[in-house]
C-alpha cells in the first residue's frame, strides 16, 4: 500500500464525490416527500428519520448488539467451514462430486422458508439466527475457495513436482496463496450476507436485534424508526465490508492493481 | 553416440554426437541415455496421440545440447520424460546411470519453464530458496547439506540489487534469470530449459543466451535446451538435436563447429550460416 500525497488527494476527491452523491440522495428524497405531500408514515422526510436516528440511539444500539454477533459468529462459522470443505473438496474430486450438490441445494433453498423450520428446532434464541447466517456465507465462499486453491497453472504443479514436493507443500505454499485474493471477494459479499440473514432470521421469532425492530416499527407505524433501523443495519454491513477490503489490502499485496 | 544396431538411420546419417562419442571413449557414461523411447497420450478412451516415437539419444556430461522443432514435435514431452514428469511409453530413459525418477529426487535436475513460473507472493529471493523448503525431510536435508547460496545466484543472474521484489516488479526477462536462479540453487548436475525465453523480444533474448552460456561455462551442468529458433539452438549448443512434427521423431543430431567463445558477432560469420543451414535442411527434410 502506497500513502503518498497523491494517493491521499485521490482518496479524499473520490470520497468528496461519495459524499456529494449521497447528499443528493438526501435532498431528492426531501423534495419528492415535500412536492407530493407523501403521508409520513409511508415515506417520512429525512429529519423526521434524522430525529429517530439520535432520538432511539439507545434502542438502535441495544438491538445492534444482539444482531451484529449472531452476524460476526454465523460469518465465521460458516467461513470457517466453508473453507474446509473447500480443502476436502480439492484433494477428493469423488467426495467434490457427491457433496457439491448437496451445497448446491442448501444454497437454493428460500431463506425465509428455513428461517422458521430452524426457529422450530432451536427455538427463539440465537442459534437459529447464527446458523441462517453461516449458511448465507458458507456457499459463496465454499465456490470461491475451491476455485482459489485450483488457481494455480499446471505448470506450478510440474514444477513442485520437479522439485519432489509433497501434497502439503503445494498445499501451503502454493494453493493456499493462490486462493486469497478469491478468498477475500468471498468474504466481501458474505460479510454484507451475513448481515442480512441475521435479520431476517430475527423476523420469524426473536425478542431483540435490529430484525425484531423492524417488525415492530412496522406494526405500530414507527416508520422514521423503520428508516433509522435500515440505515443503521446499513452502515454496519458497510463497516464489515470495509473491514474487509482494509485486511485485504493488508494481507494480498502480490495483485496487480 | 553408442554404437547401437537399428537407431535411426537419419541420424546416424547426420554425423551425429561427436561430443558424447568423446565421452564415451573417454569411459565417462552419457548424463542422459535415451534409448528408443516413444510417448502416446490417451488411449483407451480416446485416440492415442504418439507425441514422440523411436527417439534415441545421449547427452554427455557438461554438454550443452539444444532440442529444435517445430511446435508438436514432442520437443517439451521428451524433456517431461527426462525430467521425471511424464513417463515414456516405451524404450528407456537413463538420468545420470540411474531412473529419471531418482535423479529428480536426488534434486539433480533444474527445471526452467517456459514462462517463468515464479510464486506471485513471494519475493525474487524467496523463489529462489522454494526449492530448499520443500519435499519430505530427507529431500530437504540433503538440500541443506549441499546447495548454492541463493544471494550468490541471483548476483550469478545479475539480479543481486532486485533480491527483495515481487515478480510483477521484474520485467520478463529479469523474471526468467530469477527461474534459472531457482533452478541451480540444489546445484542439479542437469538443467533442462523448455523454451526459457520463447516469450521474449529478440532483444532481451540475444543477451540472456550470452548470460546462458556465462552461467553454463560457470556451473558446469549438463544443459538440455529446447527451443524453436533455428538462430538461439546455433548460438548456444554443442550440439542440436533436430525433432520433426507428428509424430515426434529425431531427425538428427548436429554438432556445431564453432568456437567455445560465443561473442555476439559469431551470428555473422559464415560458420555460423553453415550450422544454421544444416538444421534447416533438417527440419524441413523430415517435414515431408
């Protein structure tokens, strides 16, 4: 990574843009409401939702907490596991075969429709909502990975054959390089993913998290607490996100730009 | 070469192996005994394909023997076999009197890839030291014991100031004297190239066979060369092995009669056309 000058005036003019993009979001959104006299619990105007951001701070907070750990435990959980299958997978094409369409399957099945079959079998509490987020992680990175550690040209394999290297020496000096930077655009998408199926698991039956007050605000017509909750869900994918891209710039310093 | 009833007649036609008759004479054994070996992908299934068929040929030691062809000549498959990476169909491969395979885990050959091949993650030094840090216990002991200072062999390249880049830093030429560098570094007392500068600009090519053949005469290996260029296989061999297409077969061997001393002029003596002309009178004899 490269922090000269120049670096830092395109960081802060992309960054400007950024800003300038989003405060136009904002000031349309005011000015549709305003000009179409839209009811304000359908579409509040933005300070009424700016009001509910630092009004319920406290209560955006406490429920953050309980959704951002079932999030943060079901992302590493199923990264975790996605990335062994993955290593089983390369070294037994025959187990690759016979499982990857079971992880095919699991992956097509609606989201909403397991939610309530897990809240069944594990009740209200959290474990329900960390395995709905696992299993939204574990596909996109079990087909990243397996791609990752097959990235390497035949020619690295004839040349650690040559070399009278074993399995585990391509494995780890090879394969496992190899498959970061596919890694890492995995971990991108199912840090965001993660997010999402932690809420939604929290609609079907929970007590608290950012789900819950969803489904709340929308029952009683809190829609500038509704708002206040998306943007809050929002930033803090965003924040994983970003989380994300910084380790990945820390870790894969080999890729061309 | 061996007196051997039934080789080919093409090559014994073209004079071949003055050098390894040398050696033999001398009663030093061949560095490489290829003796009648052909190649056939597929089967079964499939077709065969026969890549190489009926190639009989030595090496001597501290030979520098280019293998020229045109593409699907089976020029890269024979130095797969020699190399341990593909085994012949028929006929036998002897690699310093004993199998490929033991000589390939004795560390004994050098391979240098067409491309590169460098680790993208790792620094040009750490390509350098990757083949001391793999293999079982015994492989890497056995290294420990008795290899080259990957420092003395980048300064050998002429990379000693680029040991800490990455490989995209190097342009393609440095990346390649990085790849040879790995591949001395065991010391292997047989280097096989695959069309090492195949992907550079004639430039950058000319200087990296003068650079080959510094590094040949300082090493002191066996170096088997394959390449399609008529001019490179001339400029640097003793001696040029001449395959034909489909399937690969060994259309001759020719010994170049030039001096020892390479300069960059000796490309426009007539010396130097003479050998050229042989080869491709040979290349194209056996395109009929």
């Amino acid at each position: 990574m490269r922090w000269d000058a120049s670096a830092l005036r395109a960081g802060l003019g992309r960054g400007a843009i950024a800003v300038s993009g989003i405060a136009g979001g904002i000031a349309l959104w005011w000015a549709v409401v305003t000009v179409f006299d839209v009811a304000p619990y359908v579409v509040p105007p933005p300070d009424d939702v700016w009001r509910s951001l630092t009004g319920d701070f406290s209560t955006l907070l406490d429920n953050l907490w309980p959704t951002a750990q079932e999030a943060l435990l079901g992302f590493a959980i199923g990264n975790v596991l996605a990335v062994a299958i993955a290593i089983v997978f390369v070294h037994s094409r025959t187990i690759e075969r016979g499982l990857f369409p079971v992880a095919v399957f699991v992956q097509t099945l609606p989201l909403v429709a397991v939610a309530p079959v897990l809240v069944l079998m594990f009740g209200n509490g959290m474990a329900p909502k960390v395995i709905i987020a696992a299993l939204m992680t574990l596909f996109p990175t079990l087909v990243n990975a397996v791609r990752g550690f097959d990235a390497i040209g035949p020619q690295t394999l004839e040349l650690f054959r040559v070399l009278s290297a074993s399995k585990a020496d391509v494995f780890w000096k090879a394969r496992t390089f190899a498959s970061l930077p596919f890694l890492f655009s995995s971990l991108k998408i199912a840090s965001t993913s993660a997010v999402i199926g932690a809420i939604v698991a929290e609609w079907i039956g929970a007590d608290e998290g950012l789900g819950y007050l969803i489904i709340n605000a929308t029952y009683n017509f809190q829609t500038p607490l509704l708002y206040a909750t998306m943007i809050v869900a929002s930033l803090f994918a965003l924040l994983l996100f970003a989380l994300v891209g910084l380790i990945e710039r820390l870790v894969v310093t080999w890729e061309d730009d | 070469m061996r007196a051997r009833p039934g080789s080919e007649p093409a090559a014994a036609g073209a004079g071949a192996g003055e050098a390894s008759a040398a050696a033999a004479a001398a009663g030093r054994p061949p560095a490489i005994a290829i003796d009648d070996v052909a190649v056939a992908f597929g089967g079964r299934r499939r077709a065969a394909v026969t890549a190489l068929e009926g190639v009989t040929l030595d090496v001597g030691e501290r030979e520098f023997l280019s293998v020229l062809g045109p593409s699907g000549s089976g020029k890269s498959t024979l130095l797969r076999v020699i190399a341990d990476l593909i085994p012949a169909t028929a006929g036998s491969v002897a690699v310093l009197g004993g199998t490929p395979a033991a000589a390939r885990a004795a560390r004994a050959i050098g391979f240098v890839f067409q491309h590169a091949e460098l680790l993208p993650w790792r620094s040009a030094i750490d390509n350098v030291r990757l083949p001391l840090q793999v293999g079982g216990r015994r492989a890497r002991a056995a290294a420990a014991g008795d290899h080259a200072d990957p420092r003395a062999l980048l300064e050998l390249v002429g990379l000693g100031d680029r040991a800490d880049a990455r490989p995209r830093e190097l342009s393609g030429g440095m990346r390649q004297r990085v790849a040879i560098a790995r591949a001395l570094v065991t010391r292997p007392r047989i280097l096989l190239m695959d069309e090492p500068f195949g992907a550079l600009d004639e430039i950058t090519r000319e200087a990296m066979n003068r650079e080959l053949l510094r590094i040949w005469e300082e090493t002191g290996t066996t170096v088997v060369f394959v390449t399609h260029s008529i001019a490179e296989a001339v400029f640097l061999s003793q001696r040029i092995a001449v395959l034909t297409a489909a399937p690969g077969r060994l259309a001759g061997t020719i010994d170049v009669d030039l001096p020892r001393e390479r300069r960059p002029e000796i490309r426009d003596t007539p010396a130097f056309a003479e050998v050229a002309a042989r080869a491709r009178a040979l290349l194209h004899g056996g395109a009929r």
